[in-house]
C-alpha cells in the first residue's frame, strides 16, 4: 500500500512537468528575447576607394543576412551620383569564431530598378535601410530628398534581378510638403528596417522627429522619433510608436558640428522586442550605443498626427535598456548605421554584424564590426528563476 502511495504524486508531478514543458516548447518560436551580452570579436575594413564590378563601394548604410544562401546584402546610400543606387552582396568569413582584417569580402552587386525595368535617376533616392525576406526579396527604404519633394519609400525588389514587386504606402504626416510645415526632414528619415522572424511585420522609424512632432537633436537635447509598423500581408501601416532618443553632450566641439539619432532597428523576436543604434557625431567623434527596446505596454501614436499639439507626457513611449555603450570596445568607431543578426559562430551562438556609412569621404572607413551574441529565451528565464544558474 505505501508503495502504491508513493508512485501516484509521482505520476502527476511527471505530468504537469511534461505538460509545462510542452506548453512552452510549442510556444518557442513566440517567446520573447532578452540579450544578456554581446561580446566583442573583431572588426575588419573594406579598402578605401574600394571600386567592385565598376561601381565605388562605400556609404554602406545598412546591412541585413540571408541565412539561406550565407550572404549579406549591405544597401549603399549613393544618390546616384557614382554609381545607380545598388546593393552589394558581401561574404563575412566568421569560421574561426571572430572577424579579422580581410575577412569582408565583396562578390555582386544588383542595381535597383524602378516601376519601367529602369536604374533610379540620379538624386531621386537615398537608400538607407534594408531587410531579406523568406522569399528571396529585399525591402529597401529611401529617405528621399525633401528640398527636390522626392517622398521618402519602402519598397520590395528581388534579389537576383533588383526588379521592384511592391511598394508600402506612406502614411501623409511623413510626406514633406511644398510649405516645410510637416514630414521627414531631408536625411533624418527613414534609416532603418527590420522585419520580425516571422516574416508578418516590417518596422521602420525616421531619424528625428518630424517637423510637426518637435526638434532634430541638438546639445543635450534627444528628439521624438516614431517606429512605423507595417503588416506585410495587408501591405498597410498599422502602427506608429514614440521612440525618444537619448540626449547627447557636445564635448569640446570646436567644429561646430552636431548630429545625433536612429540610425537602425533589428527585429529580436515576434513579440515587439528590438536592438537599436543610437549614433551620434560630436566634437570629440563618433557615440554609438545599443539598445534594447520594447513595444510592450508602448501607446499607438496612429491617429496623432503632430505630437507639439497633444500633452506628450501622457503618452506611454518605448522601454529602452542600454546594452552596450561601443566608446567601452577595444576599436575607434566611425559612422556606424546599419546592423544585422550573422552567422552562426562555431559555438553555436549568433553573430551580430554592425557596419558603418563612410560617406564617401577619404577620411572615413567602411568598417565592419562583429559581436557574439548571448540572449535569453522566455523558457530560459522561467527555467533560471526556478533554478537559477550563477
């Protein structure tokens, strides 16, 4: 009899353990990511004045990883002005489990075309952001040029043939118009894109504030930023977030030169969860700071159409969480822009790949910067509250 007993609270507690268990096994591809670290693994720099299948490579502005075909797809932000707005295929040599000089290497480059099978005429884009789809596509985003009324655009192209398939309509309060009273402002739009795992969603976010929402940074002033949700199977903005940027000091800055923003945005998981940059350029060089963020608990700004007319201090903007400050890395920074999740690395634990604009300028570098990437699932922090790991 006692021993009858002792097996059935056994039983039962192996069930609900097998049900728990299941639950969230189900639900992994749903959970929630939380970084716990990035660690530093080199770095390395394209050539300057680099010149690949008779094109210049530089103002790489962002960058994003097809893990199909091992490739990343990095956009430059050319007007036109070298070369047809393109993007360039680069191979990332991460086998050793760091990056090291000469491991960026460049093997296509795929011209954009427009509506009519056409290259973009000159100054009709700046292309900034980019994000590889399940389908063999890219989406792109172009900040436009608001002193010529070129609306800024996020379009899909394919990958073989740089054709366009789609283009996402633009909500009116980011258009500029012919007075200067609303929009984008020329160069802090839309710099950044992101696509959750899923494939459902696209997220962009412009630079600065709109000139209805408030200020562009300046000293010791951060400014009011919006993320720009997308449902890609609609193809309609369905969301817009507040997404304040950091103040930035202006040490000794004898140039008289200040800028500061949100130059990139990259999907972590299916739940409203993203890495950040912050950049910012001051007297003394380059800041850059990463961020966690999170839409959760964050008001829809939709149906706000200036933010200097509404109370913002009722508004429930995005939850940000430093995680690295790149001022702490063993490498000098230049004008970092763009990020993307990598290769896996020989321990099985991701890469993360930042990459920086030049400018086309011979004092600036096109630099690759890689880091390994320790992150946190949902079921592996309940797992480490019950049983917490030092």
């Amino acid at each position: 009899m006692k021993k009858k007993i002792w097996k059935q609270p056994r039983i039962i507690y192996l069930a609900i353990a097998i049900l728990i268990i299941s639950f969230f096994v189900v639900n992994l591809d749903n959970s929630a990511v939380e970084i716990s670290n990035l660690e530093f693994i080199g770095q390395a720099t394209l050539p300057k004045g680099l010149s690949f299948q008779k094109t210049e490579l530089g103002g790489l502005s962002g960058i994003t990883y097809d893990a199909q075909n091992d490739l990343y797809y990095a956009i430059s932000d050319d007007r036109g002005q070298k070369a047809p707005p393109r993007f360039y295929s680069l191979k990332i040599d991460l086998s050793q489990g760091n990056l090291q000089e000469g491991g960026v290497i460049p093997v296509a480059v795929t011209t954009l075309l427009n509506e009519n099978n056409q290259p973009f005429p000159p100054s009709e884009t700046d292309t900034e952001g980019i994000a590889v789809t399940k389908a063999g596509t890219v989406f792109i985003s172009s900040e436009g040029d608001v002193g010529r009324l070129n609306p800024p655009f996020i379009k899909e192209f394919a990958l073989a043939s740089g054709k366009v398939n789609r283009t996402l309509p633009i909500p009116n309060k980011f258009l500029p118009n012919k007075n200067g009273q609303q929009g984008i402002r020329n160069n802090l739009a839309f710099e950044s894109l992101t696509i959750t795992p899923d494939n459902k969603y696209l997220f962009t976010a412009t630079e600065n504030a709109l000139i209805q929402d408030g200020s562009a940074a300046k000293p010791n002033l951060g400014s009011p930023c919006r993320i720009l949700q997308y449902n890609l199977v609609s193809n309609q903005p369905e969301k817009e977030f507040l997404y304040p940027t950091e103040p930035v000091p202006s040490y000794f800055n004898l140039t008289g030169k200040f800028a500061s923003g949100l130059p990139d945005l990259l999907a972590l998981d299916n739940q409203g969860n993203f890495l950040s940059i912050e950049r910012s350029f001051t007297g003394l060089g380059f800041a850059v700071s990463l961020f966690q963020v999170s839409l959760k608990a964050t008001d829809n700004i939709k149906n706000i159409n200036s933010l200097l007319a509404v109370d913002t201090q009722k508004i429930k903007p995005v939850q940000k969480k430093l995680i690295l400050d790149l001022r702490t890395i063993n490498a000098p920074l230049d004008n970092i822009e763009g990020l993307t999740f990598g290769a896996r690395l020989p321990d099985g634990k991701r890469a993360l790949i930042l990459i920086s604009d030049n400018n086309f300028n011979a004092i600036q570098r096109n630099q690759i910067l890689a880091f390994k990437v320790t992150t946190k699932s949902a079921i592996t922090r309940l797992v480490n509250r019950f049983l917490p790991l030092d």
